[in-house]
C-alpha cells in the first residue's frame, strides 16, 4: 500500500506541484501584518506575501537579491490559486497516516442482544445508511419511519418492539439520533445502543450515564 | 557518523615514501623489519580496545603503521552513505569485520522525495564482501534496496551470520527471508523495520520452514513494513516455527498486515522460554493477547497489537488485568492499534515500572491519557498523537520527570488540520520535563516564547525537531517569524547535534543557526529563509554540519556556491524545490571533483536549467555507475 502510494505520489503529485511550490513570497518581520492580526489565518500561497527584496536588509544584500529575483524568473512564475497538498508534508510517513485512517469505529449494542457490533461512521454519509446497515447488521429489523416525528425506529417483527437507535456523546450523555447533523454526530459518537422504546423516554433528561457496556 | 577516514593524498597506497620495507596491506608482514612486526602487532593488541569509529578514524590517520593495525582490528564498519565508497576499496582496507552499518538513500526518500529505482542496491556490496567477510555476523541497513537474491547471498556466504536489521527498505520479498534462516547455523537477530516494498507472508512461510533446520533463530523483527498479501494469499508462516523449545529473544511483527494464525503464535510463545520481545500485530485482540501473556510472562518488550474487543463481546478486561499484573518485568509498551481506550486502565500494574511508552497509534484523550500516564514515573520515552492535547501534555509534564525523548506525531497529518497541541503544551513539557534530550513536535501553533522557554528549561536538549505543518506560520501570538525561538535554542542548548525547524523564518533564524550551531550536524529546513544568505550563514558557520536536507526554500547558485569550502567536511547536502540552476551545480561540480552531484529529474521532458533536486556528497570513487537515466551526475 505504501509502495502504491510512494509510485502514484512521485509520478503524479510531483509533476503539478513543485514549480509553483517554489514561489515563495516571504514577509519580512512585521512588515505586512499587524502583530497578532488573523494569527489562526491559514496561509496558502496566494496568501503569501511580497518579499520586499533589499528593502530593509541593506545594501550588502544586493547582489544576492539581483540573483535570487533571476532565478525566480527563470523558475516560472505561476501564482498558485489552490492549497494543493505538498509531496512529503508535513514529514509524517505514509504507513503512519494509513494506519489510523479509521478512526469512526463504534460499538453497536442492541438490548436484549449479547453481542456486540462495530460499525465505521465514516463508511456512511447519513443517517438513513447508518440505519440501513444497522438493520443488515442485527438482520432482524425494520426501519419504521415514524409519522410523527423525525425520528427513526427500527422495529422488531416478532415481537413488534421498538428500537430507537441512540447513541453516547463525547460528554457521555445518551442522545437520539438523528437530532444534530450528521458531520457532528460522526464527530460526537462515542458508541451506539439500539434501545428499547419503552427506556427511551428516560433519555428526555440528558445526563445519564449508560452503564450497561463499560 | 563520519565518513571512513582515508589517509591524506600522499598516503594514499604504499606511494614511495623511501623506506625499504613495506609489508603487503594482506599483513604478512613478511618483509617487514623484525622490530616493526612486534609493534604492530602490539598496536593490534591495543587497537581492538577501540570501539569508538572516530577513534578509530583518528588513529588510523597517525601513521602507516597505525592505518593497517587500525585496518586490522575494526570489526565494525559503519558506511554512512553507500556511495560514499566503494565495496572493493572497503573490503580491501577492512579485512576482519564482523557487523556492518550501511546507509543508502537520502532521508528525505521516507517523505517520497527520491525516485523509486534511485539506487542503493545491497547486491555490489554483497558481491564484494562474501569472498572475504567470513566472519561477518550481523548487518544493518537503512533505506537500502534489497533483493532477494541479496539475501539468498547474504545468506549462503557468511556462515556466522545471525543478526540482520533492515530499517526503511525495498526490494524484497519473505521468499529471500526465508533463505536467511535456512542457512544461519547460528541465532539470527532479524529486524526489519520500515520495509515499504513486497514483504509477504508467503516468504514469511518459507522463512520459518527453514527454521527446521536450525533451532537458533533468535529474533525476528519486522518493524513499520508494509505486508502486501492479499487475505486469501496469506500464509500461516507462524506455523513453519521449528517444534520444541526455540531460543527466540525477539518477535516482532506489528506491521505485518495479514492475520496470523493465533494458536500456533501461542504454541511458540508458550515454548520459547527465553523470549524478552514480543510484538503483535493489529489482528490479535485483547483477549488474545491475554493469553500470550500468560504464556511469557518474562517479557519486558510488548507490542499489544489491537488492544481492543474482537467484534463479538470480548470481556477480555479482567483478563488483561490480570495478565498484566503477572506481567512483572514489563518495561516497554506499544502497539494499541484499535481504538478501544476502555482497556487503557488495564496497564496500570506495569506503569511503575514503564520506560517506554508508545501510544502514537491509539486516538487517545487527554482524559484518557491522564489516570495512565500519572502513574508512569519512570517513563523514558513516550510517543503520542496529538489528540491528547496541551492538557494531556500538561499530565506528561507533571508526571514524567525523567522523560528524555518525546514524540508527538499529529492525528491529522495534513497543513489545514486544526492540530491539537500548541505552544501551551511545549511550555509545559518543558517546566516538567527537564532532563529532555530528543523531542520531535507536530503542531499547528506556536510561539517564539514557547520555544525560547524550552530552550532555557530543557538545556539537555541534543535533538530538536519542531514541525509547524501550516507551511510559513508565524508566532501565532505576535505575528512574527519564528527566528527568535530556533535562536534561543541553538544558543542555549549547548548540545544540540540535530535540529528540524519550520514555521515562518527568514534570514535570521539562519544567522543564529550560524553563529551558535556549532556542534549541529544534521539540519532539516522546508520552505523557510529570505535569500541565499540563509544557506551561507549555515555552511560558513556550522563546522560540525554533517547532513543538509533543504526543500522549498528560495536558495540558488550563490548561496549554493557559498559553501564550496565546506562541502568536503560534510556527508551530504539535499536541496529540492529551491532555485537552483545546472550551471551552478556544474560550477560546484568543477570545483570540488570528489563531490558527486546528482540532479535527479523526476518529471521526464521538462529541460530548462531549474534543477528540481540535488543530492551531492563527497566520495572517494567518484559517480557511481548504477545511476538511473533520471539521475544526472555532473
């Protein structure tokens, strides 16, 4: 895997990068912000700022600015519009950035079940796949729709029970799904438990602890 | 990490010095005066009391005679960088080496800046020392290319061969690994780490098929490889391990991809009495894991792969809990592989004892992190993500007073990522953790303050790598390039042999680099700098400047040329994406004739006279005759 993307990031990446990567256009201290104006502005290139060559860095510089300023011209000057990703930065090796792509596992549990399921959030770009593939999951289950609100049940048809999917927040609190978008419940969810119906009203006051799956 | 010394010009070969007698470098001494023979032999004597590679450059620079009882007595030669040398010329000074260090590649090759099929390749030195190191037992390479037709060689020449470490290579396959065991007659001490080529399970198989032959393989590490198998392709090489008690010191398989066969791993574990290191790989759950444990508890080294349930409910809690309260001479952790953190608290019994802390593939909390790492005392070294955060960090710096090295990689690596830690978390790292020598910083903001601090509590500080990731940042509080900060710790961390900056720099920083760096020998730069001062504040001020990797920084031929009298003292200079042109890597090829000067093309068909990448470095053979047709040697 690395090796495929040592090959396809050296024969590609490289070919559209590297000549307006060497633009660089640096400030000199102070000279073009305000101290402490937009410290958390991200910086791409056409950000940068105008190297003001030998303005105030004196006259012995001259000779080394003339140079540079050449070398700029016959480099190609591209302004870049984008914030392409750079080849090779930040310096973090390939393998170490593959191997904790996943981080969106959570820990399905369905009461009454023994067992447990993990799902990736990130496989899934809403909440009617996530139910989808609950309801694949745990293989007994329909999605019920309910008329009334935007809430979603999963029934169970040999018993006509229903669950409501929930899941626990970064702040452990148990909340229904489906009430805050879902970018921010991939982000916020800790684990789910497809819960009882008939509980889920005690999720009205917010901070329960579920203590079931420590 | 100097090059092997040579005599100066005059000594170079017997040439006439005008005495008589000159024995052949073979040292039969046969022609030699009688009186001289005994010297030479004392000096041999003393000689291989020298372990030190700078001593030992040193005194072979004393004399004729003092060259070939040096010559004589090393056994373990280093290469710093594989083209530095010929293999002849090495073999035919070093007669009776036992352990080799070679280098290949250039650093930045681990970042995919070097072409694959640049060069580096095992095979000529292979070819070269066969014949003559019979008694080589343990080789070491980094970012070299290997093939298995390497190591069938290495394999079948060296009778004695029982440590072979490959960090960051290429090139081969299990298939050459399993001729290595089958012809070690005695222990093997194999670590591979990094490999990043077509390491598979199926020459793994072969490779512990081989061990039936021979009981003594000792260690078997495989360490940051890319397994490539596809699942249906994998093979139960942990199955191949000979019945019987083995003499395994070291397993080590945490990056191998492939599921292992679980019972068999603990069938050898259960029989491998003498093993002190053992790590796992992503597939072995923490229930699994317990039960290796309970069948080595000597360990000191684990790796716990996973760390987390299997899917099914997985109660391996009290398990763990208890495994590791066995666990008594636990030194060392790492692997946590999965995400499962509601196993954390099971280590506890071991953290008092804990050096070596490695949590930089766990998405941790700070929340998480702080009941584990309060307990850490002794903790020596700690790796983590910087998911936890500068308040995690606070926790560390309370808690790990004696911490030396510490790496804080980012959970999201690219430029745009919101990045956890900050200056606030440098800060505190430094108040707590005084005795620091190496740290390596990932972040996203950062102060000169935050830096300076640092530089002025952690004085022990020998290796310094901060990376800002959002290219050209500036002190995040004031606004202003990060000059004054590397300038602190280049003045104040008297020590400091490496040194990684970033953020917004200009000519400054360069100065200070400059003026106070004097013990620094490796230097990393990436798109920093003002102009072609930069690069001559470094090359006329830092004597001891080894190894010069720059990217992105607005440096051309002058600065280039700048360093013309100091390019010899080094060991190589890397500059990509900067602004130079073929006619001044060709001035600077005129003038130094022992420096290679490779501009390396990777985009065929651009010809303009930019060059995109530049690797130079001094050599005593001159260019090499293997270079690929985008390399061009001037």
């Amino acid at each position: 895997m690395s090796t495929e993307t040592a090959k396809s990031s050296t024969e590609s990446e490289i070919s559209g990068l590297n000549y307006e990567e060497t633009e660089l256009k640096l400030g000199l201290p102070g000279s073009t912000h305000a101290t402490g104006s937009e410290p958390e502005r991200k910086r791409g290139f056409s950000e940068t700022v105008d190297l003001k060559l030998g303005r105030s860095l004196g006259v012995n510089f001259d000779y080394l600015t003339a140079e540079s300023s050449a070398n700029r011209a016959s480099a190609g000057v591209k302004p870049s519009s984008n914030k392409a990703q750079v080849v090779g930065w930040p310096p973090v090796r390939s393998f170490r950035k593959i191997a904790l792509k996943s981080c969106a596992y959570v820990k399905v549990a369905v009461d009454g079940a023994p067992y447990l399921r993990k799902v990736d959030l990130e496989m899934y770009a809403g909440y009617q796949q996530l139910l989808t593939a609950l309801k694949e999951m745990f293989s007994c289950f329909t999605i019920c729709n309910s008329p009334n609100t935007n809430e979603r049940r999963l029934v169970d048809p040999l018993n006509g029970a229903e669950y409501v999917p929930t899941y626990e927040d970064k702040d452990g609190d148990w909340m229904l799904v489906g009430d805050v978008p879902w970018k921010m419940f991939v982000a916020s969810c800790k684990r789910l438990r497809l819960m009882k119906s008939s509980e889920a009203v005690n999720l009205e006051c917010l901070s329960s602890p579920a203590n079931d799956f420590v | 990490m100097e090059e092997v010394s040579e005599m100066p010009a005059g000594g170079e070969g017997d040439g006439g010095k005008g005495l008589q007698c000159f024995p052949d470098p073979g040292g039969t001494g046969a022609q030699m005066p009688f009186f001289d023979h005994i010297l030479e032999n004392v000096l041999e004597n003393v000689l291989c009391f020298l372990t030190s590679r700078r001593d030992r450059n040193a005194a072979s620079l004393v004399c004729k005679s003092w060259y070939r009882a040096e010559a004589q007595t090393r056994i373990e030669l280093f290469i710093g960088n594989c083209y530095a040398v010929s293999p002849s010329r090495a073999v035919g000074r070093f007669r009776r080496v036992r352990s080799l260090v070679l280098k290949g590649k250039p650093r930045f090759a681990d970042f995919n800046l070097v072409p694959l099929e640049w060069g580096a390749r095992l095979t000529p030195w292979l070819t070269a020392m066969a014949p003559a190191y019979t008694c080589l037992e343990q080789i070491c390479l980094k970012r070299v290319t290997v093939a298995d037709d390497d190591l069938f060689l290495l394999a079948c020449s060296f009778p004695r061969f029982r440590d072979l470490s490959l960090i960051c290579c290429d090139g081969f396959t299990t298939a050459g690994l399993a001729i290595i065991a089958q012809n070690c007659r005695y222990g093997i001490h194999l670590s591979i780490q990094g490999i990043s080529d077509r390491f598979t399970t199926a020459g793994l198989y072969q490779f512990e098929s081989w061990f039936s032959s021979t009981r003594n393989l000792r260690s078997l590490d495989l360490i940051e490889n890319d397994v490539e198998d596809d699942e249906d392709e994998a093979v139960d090489w942990v199955s191949m391990f000979p019945p019987g008690n083995t003499c395994l010191e070291s397993l080590v398989f945490d990056c191998v991809a492939c599921p292992v066969n679980f019972e068999a791993l603990a069938s050898l574990v259960a029989r491998s009495p003498f093993l002190q290191r053992l790590r796992v790989n992503e597939h072995i759950s923490a229930g699994h894991l317990c039960q290796l444990l309970a069948r080595a508890p000597q360990i000191t080294d684990l790796g716990t792969g996973s760390f987390a349930a299997s899917g099914d409910a997985d109660d391996a809690e009290t398990a763990l809990e208890s495994a590791f309260h066995a666990s008594k001479s636990l030194s060392c952790l790492s692997g946590f592989r999965g995400i499962a953190a509601e196993y954390l608290h099971t280590i506890h019994p071991v953290c008092a004892h804990l050096t070596s802390l490695n949590f930089s593939y766990a998405l941790i909390s700070p929340q998480q992190l702080t009941p584990i790492i309060t307990c850490c005392p002794n903790l020596e070294t700690l790796w983590v993500l910087d998911s936890v955060g500068d308040d995690g960090l606070q926790m560390v710096a309370a808690s790990c007073r004696k911490l030396k090295k510490l790496t804080v990689f980012p959970l999201e690596a690219t430029e745009d990522s919101e990045g956890s830690v900050s200056d606030v978390g440098l800060i505190a790292i430094s108040a707590g953790c005084r005795k620091l020598r190496s740290i390596l910083y990932f972040c996203q903001r950062m102060t000169n303050n935050a830096v300076v601090t640092m530089s002025q509590n952690c004085q022990e500080l020998v290796v310094f790598r901060l990376c800002i990731m959002g290219r050209h940042r500036p002190d995040h509080l004031t606004g202003e390039p990060m000059d004054e900060g590397f300038g602190a710790i280049v003045k104040n961390c008297k020590n400091l042999t490496r040194l990684a900056v970033s953020g917004l720099l200009t000519d400054v920083a360069f100065a200070y680099i400059g003026k106070y760096g004097k013990l620094l020998r490796t230097l990393s730069v990436a798109f920093a700098g003002n102009t072609d001062l930069s690069l001559r504040y470094l090359l006329q001020g830092c004597p001891r400047l080894q190894k010069l990797e720059i990217r992105d920084c607005p440096f051309g031929d002058a600065g280039l040329l700048s360093g013309i009298d100091h390019y010899y003292n080094m060991r190589f200079l890397w500059m990509s994406s900067c602004r130079l042109s073929l006619n001044g890597c060709e001035e600077v090829a005129r003038a130094l004739p022992r420096m290679v000067v490779e501009v390396i093309k990777d985009m065929p068909g651009v010809e303009n006279d930019s060059v995109q990448k530049l690797y130079m470095y001094r050599s005593l053979v001159g260019p090499r005759n293997d270079a690929p047709t985008f390399v061009n040697i001037l």
